[in-house]
C-alpha cells in the first residue's frame, strides 16, 4: 500500500480511538503479540506471513472485546492491506467492508474520517473493475473530504484524481476534460513535492496513458521515461517499481512497431519481476503476454506460443 493510505489508515484509527477513550487498546493482551509479528512480516513485504499473524490477532481481539468493537477496525484494515498486496481482492473488500460498518457504528454515516476508508473500497472495486461501485464509494469519500474544515487539499485531489480515473475508463479515454484534471494533479504535485518524489511518478503515468490511449504517443513518451527515472532514482534500476515503467514504454515502442526498442525493455522487466515477485507471480503472467505480442508482430510465433504457455501456467495457479 502506499504511504498515503498507510498514513490516512492511522490517523483514521487514531482518531476513532481518541474520540472513544474507553475503547482504549488493552496492553499486553494476546492479540498484541500476533500483531505486531503481523506488523514485522508486513515491513519486510512477507505479505503471506503477515496475513496469518493478523488473521489471528483478530480471532483473539475478537475473543477479548466481541465481534463488533470498533478496536477491530485498526486490524481489519491491516488484514485488507495485505490481501490487497496479494492481489486477494475479494478477501481485502471482505475486510474493508466489515471495518467500515463498525465505524460508521459508532461515528455516523457522515464522518469525515470515513472517507479514508472508503476510498480503500474503490480502490479495491476498481482493480476488480466494478466501475459503479468504486465511483459511488469515491464520490462518497470526496464529499465527505470537502464538507471537513480540516481537509487535507492533498487528500482532496487524490480523491478528484481517482474520480478522473474512473472516469477516463468508462469513457474510454474520450472526455477532453480528463487531461485536465491529470494536468492539474500533476502541476499540484510539482508544486508541493520534490521533482523526483514517487507521487509524481505516479501522476505522469496517469497523463501518459490517457495520451498513449488516443495514440498521442509523442505526447506520453517523455512522460513515461520521465517516471522511469523518478523510479529508478528512488527504487533503484532493478525495483519492481522501475519494471512497471519499463513495460509502459515497452508497450508505447510495440504501439510505434519500434520493435528492436522494445525488445530489451520487456526482457529487462521479466528478468525484475521473476527475481522480485517470483516466477508466478501474475506481474509475470502480464509481462510473458505482452512480450508475447511483440514475438507474434515480428513473425517468432513458436516463441511467443511458449511465452504465452507460461503465462497460462501461471494464470492457472492460485494467486500469490
């Protein structure tokens, strides 16, 4: 998870507990253990591990305060956190959900707090593209953020950016409106983060694809390779984080028939994500298709049959 979310997650959950003292943690109880090996497992991105351990510091918080507590609401956002990290969409919405009914409880439909984790939720329908969902839960969360006099602004345009997002992709990329609002973003963003900060990153890519999805490729080239040196930088050159920006240009050069330039680019993001996600990792599946659609333009047809045999294997297994 970003540390956006990480950092909203808590103040949210600190903010619960402070307007409830009586509900304040029991030190040294049972639970605590188990969470805080969650939390270990969790630095290291030992995501697996982490979810075992928070899945049983709930079971005992559980025990100790009931099944509907507010003090459970701190756990189950770390319980979604991992899932998602998992790609455990389902699981992570599960938890997301149940955490929200708890605080809206005890706080009301209407807090402002609430919108933290409801734009949790429409990240989560998103990446299962449930489009209307995760456009009501971020509308939800944006007007709960401009009804609040304490509104972070940076808050505020992360929730109108993700409403761009969604809207850019049930409109298909068409609404001239949509590159404003990424230009906007971005031009926020230079103004109050360093040049090479990842947020920046981020928000070129979101103006480079909507440029690449009208085949302004002129226009999201620089743009990528922009975000590829931000990555790279603050990364490293062999960070998952710089293989996402590979494939991008990759997938921009393959649009160009720039074949012989996006080659290298594709093995270069494979040979990152099997070493840093595992060979099965569905980040692997993505990069073995796509590689596989350059091997099929350039007439290597039984190679790209076994690239795309690979990625089957993968798709077949249960995700990581």
């Amino acid at each position: 998870m970003t540390a956006v979310i990480k950092t909203l997650r808590s103040f949210s959950a600190a903010m619960v507990l402070g307007l409830l003292p009586v509900f304040a943690f029991t030190q040294g109880a049972t639970w605590e253990t188990f969470w805080e090996a969650g939390k270990q497992a969790d630095a290291r991105s030992d995501w697996p591990e982490a979810e075992t351990q928070y899945r049983v510091a709930l079971v005992e918080a559980e025990k100790q305060w009931g099944e509907k507590d507010i003090r459970l609401c701190p756990i189950l956002q770390s319980l979604a956190e991992v899932c998602l990290a998992q790609r455990k969409y389902s699981k992570a919405e599960s938890h997301y959900r149940r955490a929200m009914a708890l605080e809206e409880s005890i706080l009301g439909p209407n807090h402002p707090n609430l919108a933290v984790i409801l734009t949790d939720l429409a990240m989560i329908c998103k990446a299962q593209k449930k489009w209307a969902e995760a456009k009501a839960f971020q509308q939800r969360a944006l007007a709960l953020q401009q009804q609040s006099k304490a509104a972070n602004p940076d808050d505020v345009a992360a929730s109108q950016a993700g409403l761009a997002d969604l809207d850019m992709i049930q409109r298909k990329y068409s609404d001239p409106e949509l590159e404003a609002h990424y230009q906007l973003t971005l031009k926020n963003l230079e103004k109050t983060r360093p040049a090479d900060h990842p947020e920046i990153a981020d928000a070129l890519d979101k103006l480079a694809e909507y440029y690449l999805a009208q085949n302004r490729c002129a226009e999201a080239e620089p743009l990528f390779r922009r975000a590829l040196a931000i990555r790279e930088k603050t990364y490293g050159p062999d960070s998952c984080q710089a293989a996402k920006s590979l494939m991008d240009i990759a997938d921009l050069c393959l649009v160009q028939n720039r074949f012989q330039e996006a080659e290298p680019l594709y093995k270069r993001c494979l040979k990152i994500r099997e070493k840093g996600l595992g060979k099965y990792h569905p980040e692997v599946a993505t990069t073995l298709e796509h590689y596989a659609s350059l091997m099929k333009k350039t007439g290597r047809v039984p190679q790209a049959g076994e690239l795309e045999a690979r990625a089957r294997v993968i798709r077949a297994k249960k995700n990581p």
